[in-house]
C-alpha cells in the first residue's frame, strides 16, 4: 500500500484538489507510514525537497485520526525568519483539517502569547529552543497545562542545532517536556545530505541509551549518501558549478549588475560587514538589492523576506541567514563569493535554485584577493577549489555534538529549579532521562559534581533535598527575569540603532567605539560620524552610552561597517583537498573561467614548495609564507592543527614526559612549536631547530597518549567570556572546555 493510502481521507483529498498534485513525492511516500505509526524519524532532502510536507502531513493525519487537543505538535526552527515564512504553508494544511497554528517567538507580542495559552489555543505552534525554554520557565505561563498534552516535535534543519551548543540546550529542554508532560513524544528531524546520518538519528533520539528504547528511521529516498562512492558532480542530474576570479568587492558588483538581469541572483558572502559592503555598491549601480543578516531589525528583516518572495529581477546579499529553509520563491542563481567553510553549507546554498521544471542547480562562486596576500598566494581561489575537491570525491560533513558540554549541564540545572520552583536534588536524574547530556561519557565527570559546584558557589541553595534558584544565579543571571539563562549562544555587547523611533538593526559597540569625532574618513560634516546597516547609510546624530542606542538619520556618504570575525576554519578533508589542487587535480565537472584558471596556474606554482606527492607534511626551515619562521605544512584542518600545536607546544617543563627525539640534553624533552599561535589548516609554525622526524615522533607520542592525558590547546584566560554560562563553572573547567572544542 502507498503512503498516500495511510493519510486521512481529508488530506488525501486537498492534496489532489487543492494542491492539485498527482502524488507524493518519495521522501512523502516513504515518511506516511513510520510517521502516522509515531515512529521517529530523520528525513533527509535537499532544499525545496518537500521535507515540510513530508513531516506534517503525517502528524496531521495522527492529529485527527487519534483527536488530539491543545498543543500537541511543536514545529522548531534554528531562525525566527524561517518560523514566519512557514507559518502561512503550515495554517493552509491544518485548516484543512480544522486546525490552528501559532507562533511563539521573541517577536511576538505578550498580548498575543497570553490569547494563545487562553482562548486561541494553537494545535501547533511553531517556536525556537529559547522561546520554548523561556515558556518552561516563565512564571507568566503555566508550561504544564499549556504544553500538557505535546504528542510530536517537529525539529526543521537538526543540523544547525547538532553540531553546537544550541543543539544539548533543545536535547535537555525536550527531556524535561517529555519528563513534565509524563509519556514519550516523538521526534522527528529534517535535514539535508549529512555526512551521519545514523548517528543524527541517535543524537535527535536523546543518545544511545535513550534510542534503545524508541524506534527510528533514517528516510532518504535518492539521496546520494556519502560513501556509497558516487559522485556528486558526475551524471545527468549534476548542477552547474563555475568558478571566476575578480580583484575586488567592486568588480563583484559591476559583473552581477550585468550578469543574468532579469534573473533572481542569491549571493553568500563571509560577514555582514561584506552584505553591507556589496549592497551599497549594487545601489550605487541601480541594481535592486535586498539584505539579510542577523544585525537586521525585525521590520528590516520582514521588509526583505517579503520581497524575496515576489521581486523577479533582482540580488539578495546574505550571510548564512538565508542558507536555511527560508522560501524565496523561484530562486534563478546561486552566487558564493569566497568558500563557505564546509561542504555541508555548500550543499545547502546549492540546494536553494533548480526548483522549477526545467531548471538545474547551479553555483557560480567569485573568489577575491586575500587580505593581506602575497605574490600569487590567491588563498581564496585554493579554498573554494579545495572544498570542491572534496565534495566531488563525495564528501559531506559529519555532525558532531561539540564535547564536555559542562556549561549547558550546569544552565540545566538553574533552569529546572527555575521552571519548577525547586529541583530535587535526590532524584534530578529522571528529569533529563531523554537526553544523553547528562551522561557521563559525554560530560567527562559525573553530572552530580556540577550539580555540588551549584550548590556551594551559592547558585543554589539547599532546604533539605530541594534546591533552590541562589543569591549567586540571581545576580549572575536574574537580569531581564533570567533572560540571559534562556539561550545557549552568545554575542557581543550591541547598541539599537534607530531613526527617529524606527529600528534598523544592531551594530557591536566596538564599532562605536572605534568611531572618533572628527574622523575624516568616515565624517558627514563636522564632526560626524555615519555607519553602513540595512544596505543604507546614517550619520549618528547622538549615542545613548547608558541605553545602548545610537541615534540617526540617512546620509549620502558611504558609511563604515564592521562586525567581528573570525578566521578561516576548515576540516581535514577540505584542506586536504587543497592540497591535491595545488598538486595539480583539478575537481571533477567544475568550469572554470579563463581568470580563474590563469590564477589557478599561479598559485600552483606560488604554493608547490609546500606540498609533496610523497610525503604528507612538508618542513620548510626557512618558511614559505613568512621568510622569519619555520614552517610545517601538512594540510591537517583547524581543529588536528590545534591538536598539533598542543603536541609540539608540550615540553618537560610543563610537566609532561616528552620524547627526546635523540637530541642532546639542551634540547631534550623541550618545545618544538609556539603554544600561542593562531591555529591553521594549512600549517604549523614550528621553531627553527626542529627536524622533520622529531616532529612526527612528537606527534605519534601524543596520539598514542590516553586522551584525558593529552596536552591541550592553549586558551587565553579572557576567552572564558566568550563561553557561555561560564559564571557557574570554576574558570579552569570554562578554560578546558574550550581548548577541547578547539581540537575537534
């Protein structure tokens, strides 16, 4: 029997006549079945692939065949744009059955939250991990009544929540749901191609132990998985991937004003500086331009994903906002100036255009000059080829839950005694049942001494066997009713931007700060001051210092953007797949422009002393990329380099049992390499005396080390702030848990 067949008689018929379509889909026929049967499942698609539909029709057909009532489905998103653009699809397909949504996030209003635990009580209601947190312990709502009768969760793209933090925050948050409401709820995730997905279903079950008990499936019908040794690039079916080499922003605005008018072009760059940077440059050539980044308004954002949908001819420059589910509409062009920093994200981007019959998918990426390059080091063009190289050999990332997630325990453990009033500190353990995050082997050490260390820093306090929310977590936490408490990512201090009583977005203050009166660079008159957000440009007539607003007003002079960022970061196989570019592979079925490909013999010929057909590290005593130093190349990834730095950073003095490597007794047991540099995936800056054998003895020594005895990165005692939650922990175990995180 079709899955068609297991729907209910209503959808089957809207389907048909409202829809108008002749079928299902794969992935919809084969999702009916475990999915009506309450099964949880990982459904995997790309983009535009029905994943919507492949979930909710089944869940509806449950709804109404077993007449569920209240909040029994929650529908979860990593963004609050792409809860606002389902809303519409999803309200079309419960009415259909006669059921109601509503949406649940930090932009709603608390007038329309209060109808909708009362009177306007949705079936389903769309949310994200924090605001699903903020109603488990809100005490404006009562979480066990409202969330009481909770039968399915509906996870859209797991991924971007799995592989960090934000992903053990909705594991526990949901292990406490299950634990309030009193009976298992199943779990159903969505995402396109990953490089796990077995072990994705596991995470999405609540780990190991937990998936022992539940019965899940990985449905993913025609998805090419990796390792089943076909190429993604290669047959009919295989989307248009160009490459093209310019020298600036600027001339990446000329071509794209030229290059496939009439056309909607979506174009990824690597920081919302550079959305603000090219959208200003595409205004000035009269191109229609639309902006998306996280630094947005509310109403910015609005504004753009409304005209996503109905302009035709125009660009839409995005950071990664727009790499998830988001409808756009009928997206004609995909344009990625730079490399995205995994094949995962590619696929993604790619996945948004060849929606329409008679369309394919396609990619045009732009690479520029790097910052700060030399000669023809062209980093950029080496990336973007790199990445390519391993997507073709058919690689796809692994998701992988970050380690010693310690800091997301111990916020846990506020939260519940937060959310009930009191936990019991006898038997805490049942509330968390439905998540691995508690366990041992995921937290390194048992639950139970962070819970200790709670309790006798003050962050709770005791009454017998119920503990209670603490002086310490109130002044620590209680701003804003425990707002901090409620979200597992950070960001830096921000500053409201308004013209006249109009929001535009947020800039970090150290733009402000970097801002002097009197700047000429940057000044609109004397003394003026004027910054680049929402593809405009505003003076500053006056700043808030207290309120953390900036007051403005619109200016004709371009205006400066800057947000922080980071470096390139990239894994083994992307790196490694530059490696073979260099030596001369040249990845299968991508074009390249005449540019790109002059610049692609170039830097062949600038970065061949760092490569060797023979061997897979290169030491260069004199270093290639700067004469002062020594250099080991090997083309590892960020995170084994970091591994790498560790193992050569260690010495005898540091108290670790180093080999000698058979050097004399000055040089015994001593630091082969800087603890303190930059991790890279390219190299290792390493100190003059070194030779190439003493460096792989040192590393052999360190990977044959238990893990828990390893040397770790280097951290800087201040980066314990930019780890969040990092108050509740001693400043050692914040410090550990990030040079872990720096290795994997």
């Amino acid at each position: 029997m079709s899955g068609f067949n297991f729907l209910h008689p209503i959808l089957q018929h809207h389907i048909v006549s409202t829809l108008g379509w002749p079928g299902l889909r794969p992935l919809q026929e084969e999702s009916v079945a475990p999915l009506t049967n309450g099964d949880d499942a990982l459904l995997l698609a790309p983009t535009a692939g029905g994943k919507t539909e492949a979930a909710s029709f089944p869940v509806l057909s449950r709804m109404t065949t077993e007449d569920w009532h209240g909040v029994s489905v929650l529908y979860i998103c990593p963004l609050k744009a792409l809860l606002n653009n389902l809303e519409e699809r999803l309200r079309l397909y419960g009415s259909w059955v006669g059921r109601t949504v509503g949406v649940w996030h930090g932009d709603i209003t608390s007038s329309t939250r209060r109808r909708m635990q009362t009177t306007e009580q949705p079936d389903i209601l769309l949310t994200t991990p924090e605001s699903l947190e903020s109603m488990m312990v809100s005490t404006g709502v009562d979480h066990r009544d409202f969330l009481g009768n909770v039968q399915t969760v509906i996870i859209d793209e797991v991924h971007a929540f799995a592989g960090d933090d934000r992903g053990w925050h909705l594991s526990a948050v949901l292990a406490r749901l299950e634990h309030s409401v009193g009976h298992p709820v199943q779990r159903i995730g969505m995402s396109a191609t990953v490089g796990n997905p077995d072990s994705l279903l596991e995470w999405l079950q609540g780990g190991p132990r937990a998936a022992a008990t539940r019965t899940g499936h990985v449905i993913a019908p025609g998805v090419v998985l990796p390792g089943s040794g076909v190429s993604p690039a290669a047959g009919a079916d295989a989307p248009e991937i160009r490459v093209d080499r310019l020298g600036d922003m600027s001339q990446v605005a000329t071509l794209l004003s030229k290059l496939y008018v009439g056309e909607k072009r979506l174009v990824f760059v690597d920081s919302r500086k550079n959305v603000e940077v090219l959208g200003n440059l595409l205004d000035e050539l009269d191109v229609k331009v639309f902006l998306s980044h996280s630094s947005l308004s509310a109403s910015e954002r609005a504004r753009s994903e409304a005209a996503f949908a109905e302009e035709t001819d125009c660009v839409i420059v995005a950071t990664s906002t727009l790499e998830l589910g988001i409808d756009i509409g009928n997206l004609d062009r995909v344009i990625q100036v730079g490399a995205p920093r995994t094949v995962s994200s590619f696929l993604q981007r790619l996945g948004r255009t060849g929606r329409r019959p008679g369309t394919s998918r396609n990619c045009l990426f732009i690479a520029l000059p790097s910052d700060g390059s030399r000669g023809n080091e062209d980093t950029m063009l080496l990336q973007i080829l790199g990445l390519l190289s391993a997507w073709t050999a058919g690689f796809v990332e692994p998701v992988t839950a970050p380690p010693v997630p310690l800091h997301i325990a111990a916020q846990q453990f506020l939260a519940a005694a937060l959310s009930d009033g009191a936990l019991d500190t006898d038997s805490w353990r049942d509330i968390w049942a439905g998540t691995h995050l508690m366990d041992s082997d995921i937290l390194e050490c048992d639950a139970q001494e962070i819970l200790d260390h709670l309790i006798s820093t003050g962050m709770l306090e005791t009454d017998g066997a119920l503990a209670f929310i603490g002086e310490a977590a109130e002044k620590e936490f209680g701003r804003r009713h425990f707002m901090s408490l409620l979200s597992a990512f950070t960001s830096p201090p921000l500053f409201t931007v308004l013209d006249g009583r109009t929001e535009i977005g947020m800039v970090e203050d150290r733009l402000i700060a970097s801002m002097k009166e009197g700047d000429d660079e940057f000044s609109d008159g004397p003394g003026g001051m004027v910054i680049a957000l929402a593809g405009r440009n505003w003076k500053i007539i006056h700043i808030d210092y207290n309120r953390k607003v900036v007051h403005v007003e619109p200016s004709t002079t371009a205006g400066m953007a800057r947000w922080g960022s980071s470096g390139p970061s990239f894994g083994y196989d992307v790196a490694q797949g530059m490696r073979r570019v260099v030596l001369g592979e040249d990845p299968a079925g991508v074009l390249l422009t005449e540019r790109a490909a002059h610049a692609l013999e170039e830097i062949r010929q600038w970065w061949s002393p760092t490569v060797s057909a023979t061997s897979d590290a290169v030491l260069l005593p004199t270093g290639h990329a700067n004469r002062n130093q020594a250099e080991w190349w090997n083309w590892a990834g960020t995170g084994r380099n970091h591994q790498i730095i560790a193992a050569l950073g260690a010495s005898a003095a540091r108290g670790f049992a180093v080999p000698d490597g058979g050097g004399t007794s000055e040089t015994a047991g001593s630091q082969l390499a800087p603890l303190d540099q930059a991790g890279r995936y390219d190299r290792v800056r390493v100190f003059p005396d070194g030779t190439s054998a003493r460096l792989r003895e040192r590393v052999a020594w360190y990977d044959a080390l238990p893990p828990d005895a390893r040397p770790l990165p280097y951290v800087s005692p201040k980066a314990v702030y930019g780890l969040k939650f990092n108050a509740a922990l001693p400043d050692e175990v914040a410090r550990m848990i990030l040079a872990r995180r720096m290795e994997s």
